[in-house]
C-alpha cells in the first residue's frame, strides 16, 4: 500500500517525532511505500487568505468557498496545495499524526485542511436531487481509501472517558473522523490513542511503540468505525435527518450516526500512557 503521514508537531524530538519514526520504519518493513508530510518542517501556511488564489482579481471580493471552487477546476490552486492533493490521490492510506491541543488538532493541521480540502476535490461534488445529497459522507474523490488517526493526549484516559470530565474521547474526535476524513469518503479505523503523555517512562514507550507496530500491521485489515451512509437510505433527503426506527427516539448525539448501535468503537484504541508531546 501507499501510505501518507500528515505530521504536525514543531519538535522532532518529541513523543510524537519519536511514534512518527516507529510507525514508519514498522510500515516499510511490511513493503508499504510512506511519504510523510511534515507540516512545521514545510513550513506550511495554515491560514486561508488572497494569496491562494492568484487568478482572483485584485478588485474581486474573496468568497472563499466560491474561489476555491473555481482554481480547483482552473488548475490554478497553490503549488504547494496542488502538491498535496497530489499527495492524496496516490496514497491508499491517510495518517493524520498530532498532539491534542486545547480539545482539537494543532491550528496547523487545520490549516491543511482548510486549504487542500477543496471545493469540487473533497467536498462540493456529486448531483442533489430528491435521491442523493451530493457525494459525502461514505461517497466522494476519496471513497475507497482509508484513514486514521495517531494522537497524543496529557489526559488520563479516565478523562476522556464515557463520564469523564474532558468528554469521551469519541464525541472529541467526532468532528474530525465524521465531520473531515469520512465526509469525503475515506473509510475510517479507530485511531491509536496515548493518554498521560507527559509521563511516560521507558517500559511505557517499549509497550506503546509495540502497540503501535501491531496497528501498522493490520491497517489493510482492521473494521473501519461504521458510519452510517449519507445516502445509503437512512438519512431523509434533504432535511439530512435519521429515519424514524433506526434509533430508540430518545437517542441523542453522535452515536446515532454509527450503523450498528450496539457497535461498541473505543477511539482510545491504545489505552496506553505517555507523554503529552
């Protein structure tokens, strides 16, 4: 397989530079080809402004949705945008490597997806009618890959527990999983979460890197997390709202977006401790 990292900490000496090699070296001893693209070491731009588009005309307004659409079709994205999409159509398999800050990925990360994202590449495709809602959600460019994601948290894992106080790691990841990777159609695996990572010791780190390693392993092969379709049929098109009947009516939240609700996904798929770097 094909394998893209997308790594974004500031410090190659970190936790996270650390798993970043471990995961690396483990996929190329399995005879996968891995391209990493380190964000901070790019030097990557996060912010969406003018300069992303060059063929916008100086006395035009910036419609961001609208100008993106529009060098999406011209050809006339960023190079370094260009490059990156590029990056995605040859990988079969996506990593998106970070730290959580302040609930969320790093503003860098973001920014990535802010502008290699594009109208027309991972969202704004695919024909609205009374059958179908555009192709999202399961469907677009991206359906038949697969992603997931590494992340460092300072937390206890009892923090982002069902009733801990941080929320559970699930609905935290949610936006991310549903709302980024499986909106343009990627299928996505529960992803390697390290709690307490701050206070890793060295047996900890052996254990975890193991733990890592297997998961490498078993990327062509591990259950996907099972996101209902789009437009599979249980959504109502186009109030994009649950059937009646797929859910006890007082079901609330993002578990209901989950095709199997006795399907138990635990996102902190590692349980391990370490440090928060």
């Amino acid at each position: 397989m094909k394998v893209l990292v997308v790594f974004a900490h500031p410090e190659q000496r970190s936790l996270n530079g650390s798993l970043r090699d471990v995961a690396v070296r483990e996929l190329e001893a399995q005879g996968h080809d891995v391209f990493v693209s380190d964000l901070y070491a790019q030097g990557w731009t996060s912010a969406v402004d003018r300069a992303d588009f060059p063929s916008l005309p100086a006395d035009a307004r910036l419609a961001p949705a609208a100008a993106s659409k529009q060098a999406f079709e011209a050809g006339t994205l960023t190079p370094d945008v260009k490059g990156e999409i590029e990056k995605l159509l040859w990988a079969d398999v996506l990593i998106l490597q970070f730290p959580l800050w302040w609930f969320s990925m790093p503003a860098i990360l973001k920014g990535w997806v802010d502008r290699v994202f594009a109208y027309g590449f991972a969202y704004g495709v695919g024909e609205h009618s009374d059958k179908r809602w555009g192709d999202r959600y399961g469907e677009g460019k991206l359906a038949g890959k697969r992603a997931m994601l590494i992340v460092t948290a300072g937390g206890w894992q009892e923090h982002y527990s069902a009733r801990g106080i941080n929320g559970p790691i699930d609905d935290l990841l949610f936006p991310i999983h549903h709302g980024i990777l499986y909106y343009p159609g990627y299928a996505v695996l529960p992803p390697f979460v390290v709690y307490k990572a701050d206070k890793l010791d060295e047996a900890g780190f052996e254990a975890t890197t193991e733990r890592l390693r297997e998961r490498m392993r078993t990327l062509a092969t591990a259950s996907p997390i099972p996101y209902r379709r789009q437009n599979g049929g249980d959504y109502l098109i186009p109030s994009m709202q649950l059937r009646a009947g797929l859910e006890p009516p007082e079901a609330r939240g993002f578990a209901i977006h989950l095709a199997r609700a006795e399907a138990s996904i635990s996102v902190a798929a590692s349980g391990t401790k370490a440090r928060c770097d």
